[in-house]
C-alpha cells in the first residue's frame, strides 16, 4: 500500500504545482474566465483582474467570470469602458452573484446584484461595499444595432 500512495502523492503535488502558473487570462468560447492575482505590496489581500477585451455586437452577450472564491468581506469595483465602432453603442451590465461553491454547476443559482445602463461610448462603473455571494460575473447585453469595443477591469478589496 505504501508504494503506491508515494508516486499518487508525487503525481497529485506536480499537478497542484503545474496549475499555479495558469495565464492570468483565459479565454473561454462562452464566457471570459479571470483569475485573480494578489497585491504583495498591500498589507491587505486585494485581488485585481487584468484587463478583458472584446467586441459586442447587436444584442451579443458576454460573461466575463471571475473565477476565484469571495469568501471573506470584500468591496468590489468594476469598471467598463466602451468605444463605438459603428450605429450607436447601448447595453446593460449586469452584475450576479452566486452562493454555490461550483460555478461549472449547471444548477448555480445566479442573481442580480446590480445593473448599469450603457448609452454611449464612455466608462461606466459597477461597485458596492460588501460582496455577499461566493463568486461574480458580469454580462454584457448589447442591444440595438451596433458595433462597440469594450475592456473591463475589476478590483476586490478585503474590507
């Protein structure tokens, strides 16, 4: 028995290893994944998302999914700055939360948190002082027709 829990050991502790040097971005068909990095120079444990870019579309939507746990008390600001290519840019974000520890669960209950109408190119922010759910996203609902560019940041600070 103990000759076999050493090599499971070794392969699971090179797997554990492999997986912290993922991107800091990745792009998903469905959904823009962002993985969460920590400020060492803070004494306080923020989480900042690298910049997501994209185009929208007509009424195309985006999810850009913030993969890491919320657990603990954080402040959040989200903020999106649009540029128009072609027709007029309009879109709501839409901010969500869910309290399942899975994401991937085709069962996760996501509810609204906040929306903010977008009508026009410029920048347009999503925060609050207290994040309740376990994880969050935000959707990009365009509607009308258009053809707009957008990149999105986010910060988490612990309060």
């Amino acid at each position: 028995m103990r000759y076999i829990l050493f090599p499971v050991a070794t392969i699971f502790m090179v797997l554990v290893g492999l997986l912290a040097f993922e991107e800091p971005v990745t792009k998903l068909p469905a959904a823009k994944e962002v993985i969460a990095s920590e400020d060492d120079e803070s004494p306080i444990f923020n989480l900042y998302w690298a910049p997501t870019d994209d185009t929208i579309t007509n009424a195309e939507n985006d999810t850009l999914l913030f993969g890491t746990r919320l657990d603990g008390t954080f402040a959040f600001n989200h903020v999106v700055r649009f540029v128009n290519l072609s027709g007029t840019t309009a879109a709501n974000i839409i901010l969500q939360e869910t309290n399942t520890f899975d994401t991937d669960d085709a069962t996760s209950l996501w509810y609204p948190v906040d929306t903010t109408a977008v009508s026009g190119a410029g920048v347009y922010r999503v925060f609050g002082s207290l994040v309740y759910g376990r994880h969050q996203r935000l959707i990009i609902d365009g509607s009308g027709t258009q053809s707009s560019t957008y990149d999105a940041n986010s910060v988490f600070k612990r309060n």
